[in-house]
C-alpha cells in the first residue's frame, strides 16, 4: 500500500500522469468505491486493500476520453479485461498508465456476513486473521474463509498488461479451486434438473443491469436490450421468457470474450451465479476449440471470430 | 397487547392462508423475498431485509394494464377487472411500512393510480418489529421507530413468543378472525417487549449512520444542492444500473410499454429507474443527458423535490438496502452526508 | 426416447432457416421430386447461414415454435466461403447454454443439405419433426404472452 | 402505413390443385396494410406481370407478395415488374407455395393453411423491407500482377495481349521466378530456360507491360475495380535508362565472395551483379550489405568502369502510386530448408542437398557448369540416394500436412538425367507413394524404373551419417520388410514447397483470405479456382496451392481470363442486399471485420455530438464498403449491439417472418 502511494505520488508530480483512477476508503471498513483523484484533490482516501475488489477496467472507456493521461491501479484479473477493451479498440490505450498491483485475493464482505456477523462496526486484517467488531460482539475469522468466491478459482496472479508493476510475494495461502467444479456439476444433472436450478436462479432476476453494466466487455455504445429498435428490448422480465433470454444473449454477446473477472455475480443483487453462464461458454470452447482466455493478449482472435475446417458439428451436442 | 399461543408459526400461516393468500419472506434461490406461503417453503423470518421490498406487492414491477386483441385488420380493447381477493403480508419491517405512506403520496394522490388503490385496498401488512439492526440501518434518521412500524397489525417477537397488536380497523377486523390463535399478554410480558424494544433502539443508536443529519434538506436550499459540486465527485463511480432504485421500498418511477404478443398488443407498466440512460426518453431525446445529472436526479428527488411537495417527508427510510447493495458502494447516506458537510 | 400415443396428433411448429445457395435450393428440389415432408415445417430463407443470429432463435422459441432447424451449405462448399464455418461454432454453442439451462436440446439442430440432396433435405425435415412430436410441445422456453 | 398487395398463383394446377388459391387470397386480403390481394393461373406470364403492374399503379401499391414458386424462379422477374410499374424492385417478396408447399403436400387443407402462414409472413417482412438500390462503381482498366514467375509472367501477357495495360511487380532483380533455376522440365526434358526466357524477354518488351522489378508492394486500398497501390522500388543504385547490361561492372567488382542466391549459394557473386545472363531486366544491382563503397565509402570500381555512367550510388528507394482494377496474386513458393530434419544430416554435411540445389548442379549455367560434381570436393558422385516427402505430407510440426505434388515427377526427371550424362551411376529413391497422376507421367516414372534401372524403396529414411567418407543412409524397406543401409556420394532431398514468405502481409493487406498453411483460398474450391474470396483480387499459380509448370501456366491464363472479363466491364453494378453498420449504435470493437471473409469493412474515426462538457467525441465506427460487401451477413451476428444489419435481410424482417411462422 505505502509502495503504492508513493509510486502514484511520484507519477503525479513528475507529470507522467494527469489522474489517477483507483479505489476510495469508504464509510465503513469495507465498502469501497473506485474514484478519480488528482493533483487537486489529492489522494485523501486512496486506498489499497483486501476490500478492493471492483475491476476498474471498464471506467477507462470514459476516462480514456478526457485529456491528460491517467494511472489506473490494474489488479491481474482485471488487467484481461482492459486487455479486451485494447483490442476491442474501446480505450485510448496511449492515454492510460497501467500500474500492476499485486493481489492476495480480496475478502468478501458478504461472505463475512453470511457467518451471521451484522452490524459490523469496524474489521480490521492482522495477517491470516479478519478481526470484526460489531454492535453485537467481537470475532476473529480465518481469512482463507472469507476469501471472493472468484479469488478461490484465481486465473493467475499475473498482471497482462501494463507500464509499471509493483510486485509481493504474498499471497493468500489457499489452494485453488478447479474453476469448472460448478459447471462440472450442473452439467452432471439431468436436463429437468438444470432446469429447475436455473428457473430459481434466474427467476430472481429483477432486470437491474448491474452484470450488464459492471462487465467490461458489455460496453456497447447501446445495448439491444435498451435499444427499441431491435424488437428485443425490455426493461423488466414480464414473463419466465425474459429472465432466459436476457441471459442467455449477454452471456452469448461476451462468449469468446468474457475474461471471467467474476464482476457480475459479485454485483448481482440476488446473487444470481452468473459466472456459470459465461464459465459454461469457456469450458465448451476450450474443450472444443482449444484452451483460450480472452485477454492474455490484446491481438489473438476469439473462438468466435475464428474457425477450423475441422470443428466439431452442432450435433455435438444435441447427441450428447 | 396479544400474544399468539402457539410457538408454531407454521400453525398462525396455514390460519391465515386458509382464509387469504398469504406473503412471508421465504428463501428463495438462496435469496429471501416475499412469496406466497405454503407449508413446503423455507420461510426466513430472521432475514433482516428482503432483497425487493414489500413495495412488490403493492406496486409490482410488472404489470398488465390493458390489452388489444388484433385478428386480422380488427382491434379489441380488452381492459382488465377492478376486483381482487384480499391478501396478507407478514413480517413487514418498520423501514418498509413507512414506505406505504411515501407511495400512497404518489398514486392515491389525484388522478388515483387504480391498480395501485386496488392492491393497498385489499392487502393487509403485518409488521414484524426489528430486533436485529445492521449497519447499514439508518431508519432513525427518518423518524422511523423500528420497534414500532406502521401497519395493520404489528408483531414482535421476543424470547420465541410472538405478540400482536392491530393498529388500524383493518387490522382489528382481521385479528378478530384469528382470535382462537390469540390471548392477551400479560403486564409482564408487555414490559418485556417494552424492554427488548429499548435494546433495539439502543444498539441503533451505537450504528454507524445513526447520526445522519437530514435537516438542511428544506426546499429554500434547493437550487444550492442542485449546483453542488460534490455531485461531480459523487456520481463519478455510478455504474448507471438500477439496484438502487429497485431495492428501494420509495422509488415509483414506472414506464409504460406495449408488447407485441403476435396476436395483440399488451400494454405493461414495468418500474424504470432514473440511473438508466433511457429514463424518461421522450421523441426528442432524454431531459437528463449525463449520468451525473441522472445521479443527482434521485437523490435530489429524494431528499428535496419529494418532501417538497409532501409536507417535508423525505422519501428514504433508512432500509440500507442500496448500501448493502450497490457495487461501487454508492448511496443516499453517502450523498447525504457529502452534501450535508457544506 | 419413447413416443408418447397423444404425440400423433401433436403438431408441432418448426422453423426453418435455410442458406439460399444450398439448403434452400436443396428443399425446392425436395420440392421439385415431389418428396413430402409434413406441413409443419416452415421455411426462413437466409442468404448464408451465418445470417442466423442466435436471437432468431430464441425468438422462435419465444413465439411458440417447438422446434427450429437451421440448414447450411456443407463445410467447405459455402457460397461465402466460410460462412457456415461461423454459424457451426455460433450454434454449437447456443446448443450447449440451451442444454445447459435445462432445456430440451432435440429441439435444435444443424444440418447441411446441398441443393443437390432434395432427398436429403426431406429425410432431414421428417427426422426432425419425429424428433420433435416424441418431445411435445415446446414449454420451457416460451413466453406465455404469445400464447392465444 | 403500407399498401400492400398479394398476387397468388395457380401455376396451372401445379398449385391450385393442392392449395386453395381463393382461400390463400381471401385470407391475406384480411391481414393488416393488405389492399389488395388477387389470384391468377400463371402470375409469371405477361398477362400475370400485367395484372401486378396494373394493380400496383391502380391501387398505389407499396409493397408486392407474390405466392408463387420458389423465388430461384421469379424473383428477378416479378422485381422487373414491379420495376416497369415505378415500385422499388426490393419492395417485392415471394412466399413460396409450390416447391415448399403444393408440390410436397397431398392434403388441401393442411397445404392451404401452410400457404396462407408463408403468405403471411412475406406480408409481415415486405412491410419492412425498405428500396434498394444497387451501388456502381468505375473500373479502372489496369492490373497488377505480383510475382514476376512464370505464373506472373504468363497472366500479365495474356491479359496485355487483350490490351489492357499491365504492371508486374516483382522482388527481385529479375522476374523468371523460380522455373528460371530449373534445368529440365518433366516429363518432356525440355530445357526450361528455352522456353521461359523468350517469354520472358517477350513480357519485358510488352507495350502494354511495365516491369517493376527489385519492387515491393508497400500498401494496398480500395476494392474491386478502385484498388489504390503503393509500391515500392528498391533503390539498385543503378540507373535502369542508362545501364546497357555490359556486365562489365560485375566483372570488376572486387567483392566476389557472396554467396549466389540463384546458385543457391552453391557459387559466389559480387557485390554488383546481374542474377543470372539471362535476366529481365539485365540491369545490374548492388548488394548494399556487400559493397565495399557502402561499408568503408571506398572503391567505387563499378562506377569508374561503367562508360554509360549508368551507377548511381545515391539513388533511393521511390514510392510509386497506381490505381488498378484488379489485382493477381502470383507470389510462387520456396522450398524449405530441410534444417529442422537434423537426421538427414542437411546442416551437417555438404554432400546432402536440396532438390533445387541439385537442378542448379545439373544445369550448364550453375556453378558446375552442367557437370555433376559434389559439393564437398567436386569429385562426380557414383553412389546417389534421393529422399522424397522431405516435410511433406506429415503430421509433426516440423512437416506440411500436403503433399508437394512436384517431387515425385522431378525426382524421377533428376533420375533420368543422371543415368543420361552419367550411365555409371548408381541411383536409389526412397519414396513413401510415387504419385505420378498426369498425362505421360506414369510413362516418364516407369522409364526411370524400367528404363534406367533406377532403384525405388519404398520406405523412409531415418537417418544420414557420414562414415569413411560415405553418406551413409539408413531406411526402411517396406517392401521386403527390412532395415537397409546404402553408401552414397550424395544425398538428394524432395524437401516440401512453401508459399512464399512474402505471401501472408500481402493476404493482410489485400484481405485475401489463406488457409492455415498460407496458401491463398480460393472464392469456391470448384466453381471459382483461380478468384480469391475478395472481389477483383485473382490467384495464379503455387501461390494457390502446389502445382506443375502446365497447370500453373493454366491458371494463370484463366486468371488472366477473369481479369479481362472484369476490366472490359465500364461500371460493377453492385448487390444491394450488403451489410450497413448503424454508426450510431457502432462500438468500433472489429469484431465484424474479424468474420468478413471480403475486407468490406473499414474503420473511421468519427466525431460525434455528445452531452456533457466535451459537446464532441470521436469515435471509431465501421463503414461497409458496398462494392466488396457480399451480403452474407456474417458480421450482422458478430455485432453484439446489433449495428451492423444486413439490407433485405434486416434482423427485424427475419424476426418479423418468425413471429407470423409461430403466431
């Protein structure tokens, strides 16, 4: 963290940049919003923590847009996602300094409070131990416990793209989960059990666009769903219908391209897995077209802009 | 004040579902909402906040308000029944009972919104007394008692032992009809909820947003807030998403749409949210263009134009459910208390 | 699977989007020999395949369609030349989410008929509406609105 | 609000005997914006086409169905209709009712009520079908030809002969290619400097055929029949009008120790000089890397030689600009350098050579002057083994998945050569199959066997080591099942052909599509052999795929065929029915190009009024070229915003005729 501030302070005064975007302490201890800080402003509040957990790629759309140049703190998962904005030619990539920051995995408030902690006053990190204070009583948890869900299947700790990087060798000290148990497991039921696992998932749906509009490759200008013209739109799930499809044609809109970053089941309300959605297209592309992740590089050509003469038939599947 | 003799809630719903259709927060996908009762749902009392507010109930996000069956060159208007069976909700927390009034200020207000009349006129809210406030509670700061919600009938639950207390004639009449269910409590008893009460409001007042100072939100000061520069720095963040707005018990902004069902048109209303881009998008464009303006919109709304025209009643009760759920930790406590600095 | 008696007389909704250089072509020369195939299917002329955009789709399934079928020139003979390449990948993965979420996966299917195989083509479409009758109707994935 | 009007047809009783004509005509007449709706025996005859036109002007129609045949019959004719009678010829659909409907069905109920949903859904897409028009754009009646082979060489005459005008550009110093290196031609035994260098000569005298040579395509824009090329001349330090091609200068050059790429570095060259006598131009060039004047600034003994003062030494590259109509890619192949097959000893030891190396041994221009002599120290090898598929048709990453097609044929005319000048010499060929399927090749490989005694194993060869001043050759024998090991003077290796390296920047450039071994595709692998996907760009020998002399010198004539039916043509009249990306909606993101297999697509940076402080930002949106745009709509899918749309085939008229199939 004091690596950090300095190596910002330095950039900011020696004019390499003009901004930088990063994370913003919040009013409790674990709520953290990203925010653009400058000269001006300072860097009161910057902070770097276990709680930083949003993927700030996706804001460099606009800030990319303004003059001057701006230093974004780029965590590894999240440095795919800029990666595909690169390629995807949705940022201004002269006008961006990326400084890598290592990340032990980020711990999850909500994963704190399903132990039944509430009225959470303050938490405080000692090493392995989460140490909250609430109305209610003191407790220490075990960190490993309380890690994201999408730090516990941890692509890698590699940061792809960037001009600087700050390096540790800490790390969270867990064993890392296989990334396709939880699709392994749906795909392992019977189709009416699927089913019904994802009517009552998705069911809960109540059409915030928070997946949408958090997820770094969903940057259309406009989205179809929001766009009258496509026959498609709609602002609420009226009927079961709307639910599957909204779902299925964002998960099928970023297929090839979503770096798993874990952002839209992170913001989703209920909760909703819907990294399952889009973790489902990877493993089938993987397995069927050749291992991929979107982002390692800002050049390759996704599954879906690509092809072999010798592809596997649709019927794949349905003879499955 | 009663108390329900039995210590099986199972035993007071399926009384009540036998007479009306009965909503209870039950867990759903892992997510607690309020859905009708039956004996095989998981229901989940001890759930603090559902993730929709009890406004889902009243003012559903989506429904149909009319529809035009086509065949051929021929329309038909078909418009649908003014009639709906009474239904119950339980375990309504103070925050969300106290939306009702913000909502009845919009629709029962002339022109009447008749499908939201309708719904208000035949449901009956059970209020379940909070007992175990989060941080992100702030219903206080709103004049909000948790302990003592506005409802039909309001509940509290101490020591495993429900007690009952109609408020309003409705609430009377529905009580009577479980009167086999229920006895009064005893003077005892009643100093128990009394005192259980007081910790409640206690703990409260240990929360970190229990001091949020509201005052300085009066209309004379409009303009000033309007031209704030803090807006710049607080929207900076804003996904544009609408989880603020649907998780809030206050929020009633709706649009109007027709669907195309290939044999017809159903004209739905679906609740919108002014964070989104295409709020209010009329045919010469959006009035609010920026985000930054969307953003400043609902807060604005809230803690000015609302209480403006409502007799100084603001239109946020403290949930906390944005705070819990927004995902870049964005929220009205937030806005309030930036604003409230100057 | 076993066929269900009351699927006889079921009369399922097809949908089928066929490149104008070969499926289409391949189903007028059904046509043409006078191959019959029920009157179920019905025909969605596309320039290639590849045009098949997986809303098309949805959007059958949402408008009550049991079914939907898409036929393309066969691997290397596109009109386009790599058209049906595209849409082989774009379907298999649509395929796969449908199964994945559940839903019947028969009711999709991909073939490529030449405008030489009219046979072919009529053999396909009769497989396909057997397949789809033993299914039934299609519930999962419809919008109830659209339901008269 | 459309008029719409619905023309059905009997077709005799092709139709009517199983659809309800009436009843089809009936019931459109009550779909919405229908006004008029009719039936006719026979819609395609002239009365029929008169019964449309009248309706159309009679009853101010906007938009025509027609139930009828399939619309691979009457399209074009009902549009032609339409047409006369002042509609948009795009304003008109066909609901298919006899292919897809009478002629399949047997019962009239069930066909009728099929009839009707087809017509039903043309009415619901002609309602948002919009006029089209199709774009024309100017030809500009000039080629480029890329590679100055024999397959640059034999398309550039051909289509100069028809009096177009030509431009070869060409890499190196010369055009002749890679057949001006070969010494005999199988199966005849022609020499192939006696046939190619008139042909040669012939396309450098050419009125209509300009030579660059020493040349490089730089940047290519545009499309078909407005392509725009820059390219670039290499700087020979030699001025082409003043140098007569003495010689004289490459005689005195005092730097003669570069290795001969003509030889295949079997002989030395200096540091000025002309490829090989031959040569077209005969102009010579100067190896800049090489010449001692460029090293140390001294020297300068060309220069004081040369009596035309032809040598420039400050001359520089020049970028010419050309607008051409079409373009043909004839960039020929290399053969690899077999030094991945550390086995068979090509890096080790100088006696095992290449195939094409062994041609220059043979040939009476090489550096033996004709007489076979080896390497290593110049002595006539006795004992000599040939080795073929040498990376070809193999399955590892060091080999080409494709037979080379060339080796078994040239292999048996090195054979036959060899036991011509050299009768004492023995000769083995380790082969895996002996593909000989062309006219008199079968006859020409069986003479090797039978004639010359040649030696053929079957069987491939796993290593080549040296041992008492032999090569030794360990193999299979397949055929009698055994190990073998031969002695040998000289090892001869069928290493695989390639594309030119050059190949994969121009396809980039170009848009030209290739397959994963950088082969340029063909438009249709039957139909279409000698076209590239990508409009007005064609493909001329090896470039396209391993080929002989005879087809090369083939395709390059039909391509030069394509050229001229392209450049006699004043105007291209365009398809209208192409993709159209919505700017406003476009996010810049490249997936649409990634899948167009024609380069239509192009990006432009934009300004575009938006709210907030800026007023303006640019953005990066994709434009279609409608003059390359084939109208596949392979980008409509790839666009996740939807932006990108195809014409006549729009998302929404596709989803229109969904919903009337399924309501």
């Amino acid at each position: 963290m004091q690596g950090i501030i300095e190596k910002v302070t330095e950039l900011l005064d020696n004019g390499t940049v003009d901004r930088v975007l990063a994370w913003k302490a919040g009013e409790f201890s674990y709520d953290r919003t990203p925010a653009v800080f400058d000269k001006e402003s300072g860097l009161y509040g910057l902070v770097y923590d276990s709680f930083c957990v949003n993927n700030l790629s996706k804001y460099l759309i606009e800030e990319s847009k303004k003059d001057g140049k701006v230093l974004v703190l780029m965590k590894p998962c999240d440095s795919y996602g800029l990666n595909m904005l690169i390629k995807e030619h949705r940022v201004d990539r002269e006008k961006i300094y990326v400084l890598g920051v290592p990340c032990k995995c980020k711990v999850s408030v909500d994963k704190i409070k399903a132990t039944g902690l509430t009225g959470i006053l303050d938490i405080v990190e000692e090493g392995n131990d989460i140490k909250v204070t609430t109305v209610y009583g003191d407790t220490t948890l075990d960190r490993k416990d309380v890690l994201c869900d999408k730090c516990m299947v941890c692509k890698d700790k590699v940061v792809v793209v960037y001009d600087e990087k700050i390096e540790s060798d800490e790390t969270a000290g867990i064993e890392k989960l296989d990334r396709m148990a939880e699709v392994e497991a749906l795909e392992a039921m019977t189709p009416d059990e699927r089913f019904n696992f994802w009517r009552s998932q998705l069911s809960k749906c109540i059409r915030c666009n928070a997946c949408r509009n958090v997820c770094p490759i969903c940057s259309c200008t406009k989205c179809v769903f929001d766009n009258d013209n496509t026959g498609i739109s709609s602002k609420a799930n009226v009927d079961s219908f709307e639910e599957n499809m909204f779902h299925i044609v964002r998960a099928y809109h970023v297929a090839g391209r979503c770096t798993d970053c874990g952002e839209c089941s992170r913001v989703c309300p209920q909760n909703i897995p819907l990294h399952l959605l889009n973790r489902k297209f990877i493993k089938e592309m993987n397995e069927l077209y050749g291992t991929y992740q979107a982002g390692t590089d800002a050049e390759a050509k996704d599954p879906l802009t690509a092809f072999t003469k010798e592809d596997a038939e649709p019927s794949v599947i349905y003879n499955r | 004040m009663l108390k329900f003799t039995s210590d099986q809630m199972s035993t007071l719903f399926s009384a009540i579902s036998a007479m009306k259709t009965l909503y209870v927060p039950v867990e759903k996908g892992g997510e607690v909402t309020f859905g009708v009762w039956s004996e095989t749902e998981k229901v989940r009392l001890d759930a603090l906040k559902t993730v929709k507010s009890a406004k889902d109930l009243f003012f559903p996000q989506a429904e149909t308000m009319m529809g035009f069956k086509m065949e051929g060159k021929n329309i038909e208007i078909q418009v649908p029944e003014e009639k709906m069976d009474e239904f119950v909700v339980f375990g309504v927390r103070a925050c969300d009972a106290k939306s009702f009034e913000v909502l009845d200020n919009v629709f029962l207000a002339e022109p009447v919104d008749t499908y939201y009349a309708l719904r208000r006129k035949s449901g009956i809210v059970i209020c379940a007394a909070c007992t175990r406030p989060e941080e992100s509670c702030f219903c206080n700061v709103f004049g909000i008692d948790a302990t003592a919600p506005a409802g039909d009938i309001v509940t509290w639950t101490v020591d495993g032992t429900l007690y009952w207390e109609a408020k309003t004639e409705k609430g009377e009449a529905f009580t009577a009809q479980l009167s086999e269910y229920l006895a009064e409590a005893t003077a005892e008893e009643e100093a128990a909820v009394a005192a259980q009460n007081e910790a409640v409001k206690a703990i409260i007042a240990k929360l970190p947003y229990a001091n949020l100072k509201v005052d300085g939100f009066t209309g004379d000061r409009m303009m000033e807030y309007f031209n704030s520069p803090k807006w710049a720095e607080l929207y900076q963040a804003c996904l544009g998403c609408g989880t603020c707005t649907f998780v809030c018990p206050t929020c009633q902004c709706y649009d109007i749409r027709d669907y195309d069902t290939g044999h017809g048109i159903q004209r739905y209303r679906c609740w919108d949210s002014c964070m989104y881009s295409e709020f209010t998008k009329m045919a010469g464009g959006q009035p609010r263009l920026t985000q930054l303006e969307r953003f400043r919109q609902r807060f604005m709304h809230k803690l000015l134009y609302y209480p403006m025209n409502n007799n100084g009643l603001f239109s946020c009760v403290g949930c906390g459910r944005c705070v819990n759920k927004c995902p870049i930790s964005m929220n009205i406590a937030k806005v309030i208390k930036a604003l409230g600095d100057e | 699977m076993q066929v269900n008696e009351s699927s006889k007389e079921f009369k399922p909704c097809i949908v089928a989007f066929c490149c104008n250089w070969c499926s289409y072509a391949g189903a007028d020369l059904a046509g043409s020999n006078r191959l019959s195939y029920p009157a179920d299917v019905k025909i969605i002329r596309v320039p290639c395949s590849c045009r098949v955009n997986p809303l098309f789709i949805l959007r059958a399934f949402q408008r009550g369609a049991d079914g939907v079928i898409l036929c393309g020139c066969h691997p290397g003979d596109c009109h386009y030349t790599t058209g049906n390449y595209y849409a082989r990948r774009r379907m298999t993965m649509l395929f796969s989410m449908l199964d994945y979420l559940g839903i019947e996966k028969e009711r999709t299917r991909v073939e490529w008929v030449s405008a030489a195989e009219g046979a072919k083509f009529a053999a396909t479409m009769n497989d396909f509406i057997s397949t789809v009758q033993s299914l039934g109707e299609n519930r999962k994935l419809r919008d109830l609105r659209c339901k008269e | 609000m459309h008029k719409i009007g619905v023309f059905v047809c009997w077709c005799g009783s092709n139709i009517a005997a199983t659809v309800d004509v009436k009843a089809v005509a009936e019931a459109a007449s009550k779909e919405p914006c229908v006004v008029y709706a009719t039936d006719y025996q026979y819609m395609c005859s002239e009365s029929g086409q008169n019964l449309i036109i009248d309706a159309i002007k009679e009853h101010n129609l906007t938009g025509v169905v027609i139930c009828s045949c399939s619309p691979r019959m009457h399209e074009t004719t009902f549009r032609k209709a339409a047409q006369k009678a002042g509609l948009n010829p795009y304003m008109v659909e066909i609901a298919n009712i006899r292919e897809q409907c009478s002629w399949i069905h047997k019962d009239m109920a069930e066909a009728t009520a099929k009839a009707i949903v087809l017509a039903r859904a043309a009415i619901a897409k002609v309602q948002l079908n919009k006029p089209l028009i199709a774009g024309e754009s100017e030809v500009t009646k000039r080629c480029l030809v890329i590679g100055g082979g024999i397959a640059g060489i034999q398309t550039a005459l051909d289509v100069a002969e028809a009096g177009f005008p030509v431009d070869i550009v060409e890499k190196k110093p010369t055009i002749g290619g890679k057949m001006a290196q070969l010494d005999k031609t199988f199966p005849t035994l022609d020499c192939a400097a006696c046939i190619l260098t008139p042909r040669m000569v012939e396309a450098g005298a050419h009125e209509n055929i300009t030579l660059h040579t020493y040349s490089e395509v730089e940047e290519v824009s545009g499309f078909v029949g407005n392509f725009t090329v820059k390219i670039r001349k290499k700087a020979r330090k030699v001025k082409m009008d003043l140098c007569t091609g003495c010689g004289l200068c490459t005689e005195k050059c005092p730097m003669k120790k570069q290795p001969n790429e003509f030889n295949m570095g079997l002989d030395k060259r200096g540091a000025i000089y002309i490829p090989f006598a031959q040569a077209v131009p005969k102009v010579p060039v100067i190896d800049v890397e090489a010449c001692l004047k460029f090293k140390t600034g001294k020297c300068g003994i060309c220069s004081k030689v040369c009596t035309a003062g032809a040598i420039d030494y400050e001359q520089q590259d020049e970028i010419i600009e050309q607008k051409y109509g079409a373009i043909v890619l004839a960039t020929g192949f290399d053969q690899i350098k077999p030094t991945k097959f550390g086995e068979l000893g090509y890096s080790q030891y100088p006696d095992v050579v290449t195939s094409l190396e062994y041609e220059r041994l043979m040939n009476a221009a090489g550096p033996t002057k004709g007489h076979l002599l080896r390497p290593s120290d110049g002595k006539p090898p006795k004992e000599i083994v040939f080795v073929q598929c040498v990376g070809s048709r193999g399955q590892s990453c060091r080999d080409k998945s494709y037979c080379s097609k060339v080796c078994c044929m040239y292999t048996a005319k090195h054979a036959i050569l060899t036991k011509d000048h050299y009768p004492d010499t023995n000769i083995h060929v380790f082969y895996i199959d002996e593909r000989t399927p062309g006219k008199n090749f079968d006859e020409f490989y069986r003479r090797a066997v039978e004639q010359y005694g040649v030696d053929y194993i079957k069987g491939q060869v796993g290593k080549v080591y040296e041992e008492n001043g032999k090569l030794m050759v360990q193999g299979s024998d397949l055929l009698a099942n055994e190990q073998i090991t031969l002695a040998a003077d000289m090892v001869v290796l069928a290493a695989a052909i390639e594309p030119d390296k050059t190949a994969r920047s121009l396809g980039t450039m170009l848009t030209a599509s290739m397959d994963t071994n950088d082969f340029f595709t063909e438009a249709h692998a039957k139909l279409r052999p000698v076209e590239s996907p990508t409009a007005g760009v064609f493909l001329s020998g090896m470039c396209q795929g391993p080929k002989d002399i005879p087809e090369t010198v083939s395709q390059a004539g039909a391509a030069a065929v394509k050229v001229i039916g392209l450049l006699t043509k004043d105007k291209l009249l365009g398809n209208p029915c192409v993709a159209h990306s919505d700017e406003m909606l476009c996010n810049g993101c490249s997936q649409c190009a990634r899948v167009c297999p024609y380069g239509a697509i192009t990006y432009v940076d934009k300004e575009f009024r938006v709210p907030g402080p800026k007023r303006v930002e640019t953005r990066r949106v994709a434009v279609v070229n409608e003059a390359v745009c084939q109208g596949c709509g392979a980008c409509t899918v790839t666009c996740p915003s939807t932006a990108m749309d195809l014409k006549g085939f729009s998302n929404r008229q596709i989803m229109s005729e969904v919903d009337a199939i399924c309501k």
